[in-house]
C-alpha cells in the first residue's frame, strides 16, 4: 500500500472513490458532479487528499479541509470524508489514511483534528477511538441547513 498527497493528475481515481462514498451514504451516482467538486477543492487549495493506492488500483481516500480555532490561535483539520473501497476494507487501510492525516496535522503544527460520523457507523467509531480521538460531551454542535 502506498498513501500519498492526491494533486490534479489523480482527479480520475480520487473523483472515482468519492462517487462510491457518496453512493454509500446514500445518494445517487453522481461521477461527473464528483470529478467537479474534487477538482474544485484541489485547484483552489480548499482541501488535503491522500489517496491509497494498490498498484494501480485506488484503495480509498481521507479528504481533510482547515478550520482554526480562534481562541487557540491555531489551524485545525477537519477530517470530513474517509473512504475505503469495499475490495480493500478490513485490510488497514482506513487506519492507515487515519494514521496519515495525524501526520500530516503534525507536520502543520495544527492543534487537533476533527471529524463526525453517524451515530449508528459503529465500526469508524471503534476504529476513531482505537487511535485516540475522544467522543465530545462538553460541548453541542448545531447545524443551520440553508
């Protein structure tokens, strides 16, 4: 398995992977809608994507955006979108990528990651709290939809 920085000439295996996630979650095919949105949030700096790789073939993919923390004065990441192709799950793969984004948080100086899952994703919660992230209580999130 090799994990690397995605850039513009893996818009094609990244885009591929990010149409199954969201089919995955639910919504329609969407390839092109994906290549679009991919290649929107690379070519304006927007997000961080590191693609895992089997040979030739996309294993999956954990797609960071920065947020800062106002009163830590710091840049944090948020850990929005982490994917393994079901060929590759159960393999290491998602706590390989997981694994790869604390480096690279680090690597930025950054003061933590966040992420969220749905409540009933019981498996990414296991794995989560196996690497150390730590379940929010203190504190409520509110989402206004627009």
């Amino acid at each position: 398995m090799k994990i690397f920085r995605a850039a513009l000439k893996e818009i094609d295996l990244v885009s591929t992977l990010f149409n199954e996630y969201r089919i995955f979650y639910g919504k329609q095919a969407d390839l092109e809608g994906a290549k679009t949105f991919i290649e929107e949030r690379m070519r304006f700096n927007e997000s961080v994507i590191f693609l895992a790789m089997d040979g030739e073939s996309p294993m999956g993919f954990v797609q960071l955006y920065p947020i800062f923390t106002s009163v830590g004065m710091k840049r944090k990441w948020l850990l929005n979108d982490l994917f393994v192709a079901e060929t590759y799950r159960r393999h290491g793969v998602g706590k390989a990528l997981m694994n790869q984004a604390k480096e690279f948080a680090l690597e930025t100086k950054a003061a933590g990651i966040l992420l969220e899952t749905t409540k009933d994703n019981t498996k990414a919660q296991a794995l989560y709290e196996q690497l150390g992230y730590v379940k929010e209580d203190a504190v409520f999130f509110y989402n206004l939809s627009l």
